[in-house]
C-alpha cells in the first residue's frame, strides 16, 4: 500500500500544499520547525484519524483558521484505488470518509490503511508510564483486530459503569457482578490477544535488535498482566473492598504493562539514548512485520528524525534494512542535514524522491542520488 497524492490544507503550520510521492523512500529536509514532521502527521491522521502525538486535536487546525482537511489518494496492493478525506471544522467536529462516503463510526476506519511511525517521543515506550506501552499495544493490535477494538471499547464502558457505582457507595454485590460479567468477558479477549501479540512479534523483535545493534545486546519484551495467574472475575472479587475505598478499580488489564529488557536487567533503567533508541526502532520494525501479516496490506513506514541518539553503523544497518529487499514499501524520511539524505538516496536503487521543506511549504529536489 501507498499514498500517491496528498493534499492539505489549513493542516498545524502547513497552509497548502498538494503533492505526489514516490511509492519508494521520500525523503524531507529542512531545519526543525519548518513542518517535516508536520508532514508526517497529517499523513498518520489520514490513516488512523487521530493525532500521531499525544495532543488534542483541536491543536491540528492552522492557527486562525476555521477549518482544516487532509486529502490522500491510496493505492492497494492490489491496485485498487481509495480516497480518503479527513476533516475538522471549528464547532462543528471531525469528518471522515472513504470514496465520498462518510464513516458510521470512526473504529469502522481503523486497520484500512495500516500505518508504522518511528518518532522521537517513541522513548516514552521505554521511559514512560505503563499507559504508554499499552497504548501501543492496543492501538497496533486495533489495526489488525476489528474484535480486539470492540472489546477494548465494552472494556472501558463497563469500567467507567464500576467507577461510577464505587464513587457513589453502591454496596450491592449483585449490582456490581452485573457490570463486572461484561467486564471480565471482555478482559479475557483483551489479555490472550495481547499475549498472543507479544510472543508473535518477539522473535521479530529480537531479530531486528540483533541486526540493528550489530549483535552488541540482547533486548527483550514481556507481557505483565494480573490476568497471568487469574481471571478478572477473582481479581475483582478480591479487591471490591479496597476499591470501595478508593473510588475507581484498582486492577485489571487496563493496568497491564510491556516490560523492556536488555540483557538480564531493565532497558528502563539502564539503557542508554542509543540502546534505547535502537530498542524502539527494533519494536516498531517489528510491528511492522506484524501488521503486514495479519493485514495482508504493506504499511507506509514513517522515520522521524531517526538519525538522533543513533551512531552511523546503526543508522546505515537501518536504512539497509528498510531499503532492501524484505518488503518494506513506502519510506517517509526527516532530516536537517542534506548530507544525511543523500547518503540514504544513493545507496537507494529503487524510486525515491527528495523534497525540501520550509515554513510549511514544500520543494522538490532532484540529485544524483534520484532514480
């Protein structure tokens, strides 16, 4: 799959702009602020319908402006073409369709054109809070299991339904096993999907750590969940009291975590900018494989700025990886050094294409390094 035409307007600092991508790498260069990443986001908005950041999305609008779109022609692998259009209008909220026709529900585009984003922020996948790690989860398992979502969304509602009776006082035993049935039939989907999902994209994980690093370290990822040992309907049970006192449930898979290893000890704690970088990168690769197979659909790859933190032996094991032949498709690169770029576009021999980008506008170069 990829994007061939992209037209925004009125889109974070880009006001307009209409172009055509390679169906290779596409490369943008300009100095930090002036809207590659900009770029990139629009382009995840387009495919996911949210934000690629954690931010809301009455930040996407240009400022002053009252309204903003974004406009993608794909291409399938099967050659099929989609268009897809999404818009927000001030007051008025989100629009989103598909050939002209506008979506019931948002989750119905979810998975259509799946997507895999490498971006600074990904430390937080290492560095952050459990809710960072599981945001991942859900939102890469999302992509490839219309299920998994609407089980993740009866989750929350029954949660929410818990919390709110635990606020209130509610003593009733029987009022609470109403809601916690839903809940617990819904964790149990949520926990052996996401423990299927972690031992599937492992060995890929490893694999892409151990190319990446040059074989220098050995990381890991581990499912932690307190459905390992017993079903939520037990877990609930056990806690009603102590949550009666609290106010909101205190355990469950929405307090699931992914924990990161390098070697015997924690990535968290000891990882440096590099290893954990690498880490992220490797993860994401790994996701990526995922998602194609599960999809049967090439994802569009976006690399934000991934030459930060990262040592030339690495970045160069990366881009050979991506560029090669193992089925990666549509590249988007950022960049603020020219040098950098034409480095990636010479080894390249596939399609690429090189645009400059300032203050929200876009030119494209050409170069030695163009096919």
């Amino acid at each position: 799959m990829r994007i061939e035409k992209l037209d925004i307007l009125n889109f974070k600092n880009i006001e307009e702009a209409s172009l055509e991508f390679s169906g290779g790498v596409n490369c943008l260069l300009g100095m930090n602020g002036m809207g590659k990443s900009n770029l990139l986001e629009a382009i995840h908005f387009l495919c996911l319908a949210r934000p690629m950041q954690s931010l809301p999305e009455s930040a996407l609008p240009r400022h002053g402006a009252e309204m903003m779109m974004v406009k993608g022609n794909f291409v399938m692998d099967s050659g099929t073409n989609e268009l897809v259009s999404c818009g927000i209008v001030k007051g008025k909220g989100k629009t989103l369709k598909c050939n002209g026709k506008e979506y019931q529900r948002i989750s119905e585009h979810i998975g259509r054109f799946p997507i895999v984003t490498v971006t600074p922020a990904d430390h937080a996948i290492v560095s952050g809070a459990a809710e960072e790690r599981r945001k991942l989860m859900d939102m890469v398992i999302s992509q490839a299991d219309k299920t998994y979502l609407s089980h993740l969304i009866r989750y929350g509602r029954s949660i929410d339904s818990r919390n709110r009776m635990l606020r209130a006082g509610v003593k009733d035993k029987l009022l609470y096993e109403s809601v916690e049935t839903s809940m617990a039939e819904s964790a149990g989907i949520i926990h052996s999907t996401r423990k299927a999902w972690v031992e599937e994209i492992l060995p890929v994980f490893r694999d892409r750590y151990r190319e990446i690093s040059g074989d220098a370290e050995k990381a890991s990822i581990r499912y932690s969940s307190v459905l390992n040992d017993q079903p939520l309907a037990a877990v609930l049970d056990s806690t009603r009291a102590k949550d009666q006192v609290l106010g909101y449930t205190s355990k469950g898979v929405h307090r699931d975590d992914l924990l990161t290893g390098l070697g015997d000890y924690s990535m968290r704690r000891l990882g440096s900018q590099g290893q954990v970088k690498t880490f992220t990168i490797a993860l994401r690769l790994a996701i990526f494989s995922y998602l194609r197979k599960v999809s049967g659909l090439t994802p569009i790859l976006l690399l934000d700025d991934i030459f930060d933190k990262l040592d030339s032996s690495r970045v160069g094991r990366i881009m050979e990886m991506v560029s090669g032949d193992d089925g990666f498709g549509q590249i988007f690169i950022t960049d603020t050094n020219r040098e950098h770029l034409d480095e990636i576009l010479g080894a390249i021999h596939g399609e690429s294409r090189l645009f400059a980008v300032n203050d929200g506008k876009f030119e494209e170069k050409w170069n030695e390094g163009m096919r």
